[in-house]
C-alpha cells in the first residue's frame, strides 16, 4: 500500500547535499521529481542543475517517515530549521516559491500565457468573496492613483465600464459617502471650487 510522509533526494556523491520534501504519496513524488528532471523542468533549479550534471542514478529518492499529511510538513519544517538542506530553496514547509525570483524570460512566459484569458464566472464571483471587507490602506490608494494618473481610457474600455455600471445600485452608505465628498467639495478652505463643483455649475 502507498504511503506518504517526509522523504529525502540525495546527491549519493556528496550526501551532505540533499533536498527535504513532503508527500501524501511517496510513489506519486518520486515519479513527479523523475518526469520533471528528464524534461529539465523542475522547479527546484538546483536540483535540475544537480542532475544534468551528475545524472539520475547518482541521486536516491529516500522516505525517511510515514505519516498524515499534516503531520508530515510539522516535520519537513523542523528538519528543514534544523537541517538547512543544500538543494532546498526555501526553508518554509509548503512554500518552495518562498526566497525565489523568477527570471526574466520566465515572467515574459508567464505574461504571455495570462494575456487574454478571462477568469470564469465562478472564479470572478470567488475573487469577489475573498476581497469583501478588506480594508485598502492610504499607500496602497496612493500608489494606485499614482499609476492611474494621466492614463486615459479608450472608448470600448468606457463603454464596458458604463455597461458594468447599469443597474447597479449603490447602498445607502456609498450614497452618504458620496454626498459628503460632494459637500467638501463645495466648501473648500481656499474658497477655489473644484473641477466637479465648476462642471456642475456650468452644466446648470
């Protein structure tokens, strides 16, 4: 029966050189690691780096501890404090993004596969879900206003964003808020208008 847990690839040139990992299937992992080191697309660059210099038969993939998954990366994480293995990118269980940086053709790659794909109604109203109530901070606001500036939006991009705007409703909140902006607007401690107040003015 396959199990799963901590497990060990070890550079059996050197075994002082290795890689901790977690698995809920050794047999799955080992075959995963083996496919993306013949197609020289690990995502652990020291470990393909390893093997297309020393080869496959010179690294063994070793289960050290069976175990439930989430008992197995509680122990990946304290064999990797302990151990700061040679070939592991990040030293955090569960994140072996964490500490590395892509290249620059990787981020081009990466950019050409999202360019035109369009979330799915599913993954719109998720994405929704998960931003509900999160506070954006002034920085944060003024960066973004910052990147906006000075842009101007073409005439399909404001005619879907008027579309998208159609029948919706705005809560009593947002229309408090609103009317209380407008009101600062108007009462400016220079005595200027503002643009807003002079449009509204001149559209009367």
């Amino acid at each position: 029966m396959d199990t799963g847990g901590v497990y060990q690839i070890i550079n059996r040139m050197d075994p002082t050189k290795f890689y901790v990992g977690s698995t809920y299937s050794f047999r799955h992992r080992r075959s995963v690691h083996q496919c993306a080191f013949l197609k020289s697309r690990h995502p652990n660059i020291h470990l393909q780096r390893a093997y297309d210099l020393h080869g496959l038969e010179l690294f063994s993939f070793v289960p050290m501890i069976a175990c439930d998954p989430e008992e197995a990366l509680r122990i990946e994480q304290e064999l990797l404090t302990r151990l700061r293995p040679h070939y592991n990118i990040s030293l955090q269980a569960g994140a072996p993004m964490r500490g590395r940086k892509h290249s620059h053709e990787t981020r081009q790659k990466l950019s050409r596969l999202g360019t035109g794909r369009a979330n799915s109604a599913v993954t719109r109203l998720k994405l929704s879900k998960s931003l509900m109530g999160h506070a954006v901070s002034a920085e944060t606001r003024r960066k973004i206003g910052k990147a906006n500036s000075g842009k101007k939006r073409s005439a399909e991009v404001r005619r879907r964003m008027g579309e998208a705007r159609m029948g919706r409703s705005k809560s009593p909140e947002h229309r408090r808020k609103i009317s209380e902006a407008n009101r600062r607007e108007w009462a400016r401690p220079d005595g200027r208008r503002s643009k807003l107040a002079k449009a509204i003015l001149e559209a009367k």
